[in-house]
C-alpha cells in the first residue's frame, strides 16, 4: 500500500499544470538587478513559465531556469541579447540600474488608417501589439496566414479581397490586429476610456497582461478553428 501512495504522489507531480515550466517552489526575492529584470519579463510575458519563454526566445531552459531563479547572476551578454531581441528592446535594460524597471515596448506595430479623399489616406490609429503579449504576436501570425490561405473576395472573413501584397498588407494587418483587439477595445470604452495606440517607450504593464489573457483566449479559439 505504501509503494502505490508513493507512485500516486509521484503521479501526480507529473501532471500537476502548475508545475509546467514553473518553478516547483516559491522563489527568494531577487537581490541582483538581472534577476529581478529577467524574472519580471517572463512573470509579465508567460506568467513565470520558463518552459514557454524559452520556446519563444530560443534560449536553453536550463539558461533561463537558473537566470530565472537567482542560481546565475552574471549571464552571457549573448545570452541577454537574445532574450532581450526576443522581446523587441535593447539587452542593456537587464542590466541599467538607472533604467526604468518597466519592461521598454517592442512589438508587432500597425497603423489604422482610413480613405481620405484626394490625399489617398489618412493615418487614425497607431496599434502596438507587444512581443511581450504572448501569444497574442503568434496568433496575429497564425490568423494572418489562415485567411491568406482562403480564396480572396469580399466572402474571405476579416481581410475580404485584401492581400498580402507591400500596398495592401498594412491595411490587411490593422484590419486583423482590429479584429483581435476588439474585445479588449469593448473594455475600454466600458471603463470610459477611449482606445488609442498602445505603445509608448515603456509598456502599460496592466495592458499587457490584458493583451496576454485575450491572446490566450484566441489562441484556444484558433485551435479549435485552424488546428495548431
């Protein structure tokens, strides 16, 4: 009875969701400036998932893991490079202490316009959907590719006739970026605020993460719809 009680804990520990990419047990306070940057980019970017941080960065998950928890606190410069290209910013934020602790923008980027006769077009709206977002920057990746792969008309959801073509793609990608956002848009003008371009040389973290939650929300929707 006691091996089966030990196999069932062990079991358990295997399949436990929390522990997936996630630190098995609640971490010391950060005392070194490139720990506590590191470690506040992948709590904001994957919820403290190292797992999934290294899959979008490319750096090892044994790197990151011991980065993450305080074990290495002089990583590789090329180390930091890549997470911070990852990420869109320069790796010297990880190690500025006169740097804002707030995580600097990068990101996809789109321009809303609309027809503005005889000057062609008028730009209305300037979107950035951080990198740091994840996964919303993927399923803006995925989406834009499912309906490029749908026959083009004015039938075709989102996009209608729209290409992928340099004169068309930017309206294409706002119109997507649009589409994604709307929710969140929705929220916004609920709470009496009026939604506007959401970058700025340091990220609204709060934003963030509400961009974080809606991309998980699509990224199950687009599973369901497109596969992975």
């Amino acid at each position: 009875m006691a091996k089966s009680r030990v196999g069932n804990r062990k079991s358990k520990r295997q399949t436990s969701p929390n522990r997936a990419g996630r630190p098995a047990k609640p971490l010391r306070p950060a005392v070194k400036l490139v720990t506590r940057r590191i470690r506040h980019l992948i709590d904001l970017a994957h919820d403290g998932n190292v797992h999934e941080a290294s899959k979008v960065s490319g750096v090892p998950s044994p790197t990151l893991r011991v980065l993450y928890s305080g074990r290495n606190t002089n990583p590789e410069l090329k180390t930091l490079e890549k997470l911070g290209r990852a990420y869109g910013f320069y790796s010297g934020w990880f190690t500025d202490p006169d740097g804002s602790e707030s995580i600097p923008t990068g990101g996809l980027a789109f321009m809303v316009r609309v027809p503005n006769p005889p000057y062609g077009w008028k730009p209305v709206r300037e979107i950035t959907i951080p990198w740091a977002s994840w996964p919303l920057p993927e399923v803006v990746d995925k989406l834009s590719d499912y309906l490029l792969s749908l026959p083009r008309g004015p039938e075709r959801p989102i996009i209608g006739e729209l290409g992928a073509e340099p004169e068309q793609k930017t309206e294409m990608m706002a119109k997507i970026a649009l589409f994604l956002l709307a929710p969140l848009d929705e929220s916004e003008r609920l709470a009496g605020r009026e939604p506007g371009g959401r970058g700025s040389f340091f990220m609204d973290e709060g934003m963030v993460r509400r961009m974080r939650l809606l991309g998980l929300f699509w990224k199950d929707a687009l599973e369901k719809l497109i596969g992975n």
